[in-house]
C-alpha cells in the first residue's frame, strides 16, 4: 500500500516561481482626516443653534456674532460659562448676555470669539472665580455657579 505525502510548501513555491508582471500588489493610500469630515459650516458648538423659521434666526445667518467695535462693550454684561485648564494653563468662558458673543480669558487677555483682543480690558482666573479689570481700574468678579 502506498502512503500520500503532501506538502504544504510546494504551493509557496509555485507562487514565488511566477514572474515578477503576474504578481500584482493592491494598495490604496491612507485616507485624511479632511477626506472623511466635511462639516458644512464651521459654526461655534457654544452658539445655540438656529433652525429655519426659528424666530431668534431670522435676518442673520447661523452663529452669526456682533463684532466689539459694533457693539457698546460691557465687561458687567458678561456671564463665566466655565472655567477649563491645560498645559499651558487656565482658561475662562465668558457670555455676553445681551449680545449672545463669547469671549475667552486667557493668559490675562480678553478675546473675542474670532481671537481678537478686546481693548482695554484684563482678567484673572482664580480658582472658581474670574476677575476683570478694565482701564479706568474698575474692577469686576464673576464666579462660577453650579448646575441646579
């Protein structure tokens, strides 16, 4: 009686004996961030968002802000959403509650939502606690409340 012997390598060795043109290689090119997400419009996530026929939307686009120079600035408008901190330190959401606009203090400056400083006006983060001094050397304090 005769014995089978198979071998698995032979198949290994047949592959390898093909020319170089009959061994194709697929490969695609690592997919981007920018290739997967394409937001539409780079609304702010903090503005509230506005629907079509939504009565605070009329007359001007989603996330649209007042600029400062168009607005009369108050820093005793102003509301402290949050209070966050990283490698590189402390940082202050604030609210204007007449306007809706955010502004961030950060590194003792105040900013505006498209990065630009707010004149003549300087803050501190303390803890729980922001305080804002402005160029007359009135000084204002909002603290952080609790979530009811």
């Amino acid at each position: 009686m005769a014995k089978i012997v198979f071998f698995p390598f032979t198949v290994l060795f047949a592959a390898a004996a093909l020319p170089a043109a009959a061994q194709v290689a697929v490969s695609t090119p690592a997919a981007t961030v920018e290739q997967f997400y394409k937001p539409v419009s780079l609304r702010d996530p903090l503005v509230v968002s506005t629907v079509y026929g939504d009565s605070k939307g009329k007359g001007k686009p989603a996330g649209a802000q007042p600029s400062v120079a168009a607005t009369t600035f108050t820093v005793y408008g102003l509301t402290l959403t949050g209070i966050m901190e990283d490698s590189r330190g402390r940082q202050a959401l604030l609210r204007d509650a007449a306007t809706g606009a955010l502004y961030t203090l950060k590194g003792g400056r105040l900013t505006d939502s498209k990065k630009k400083a707010v004149p003549g006006v300087s803050g501190l983060v303390k803890g729980r606690q922001v305080i804002l001094m402005t160029e007359d050397k009135k000084i204002h304090q909002l603290t952080l409340r609790e979530k009811e």
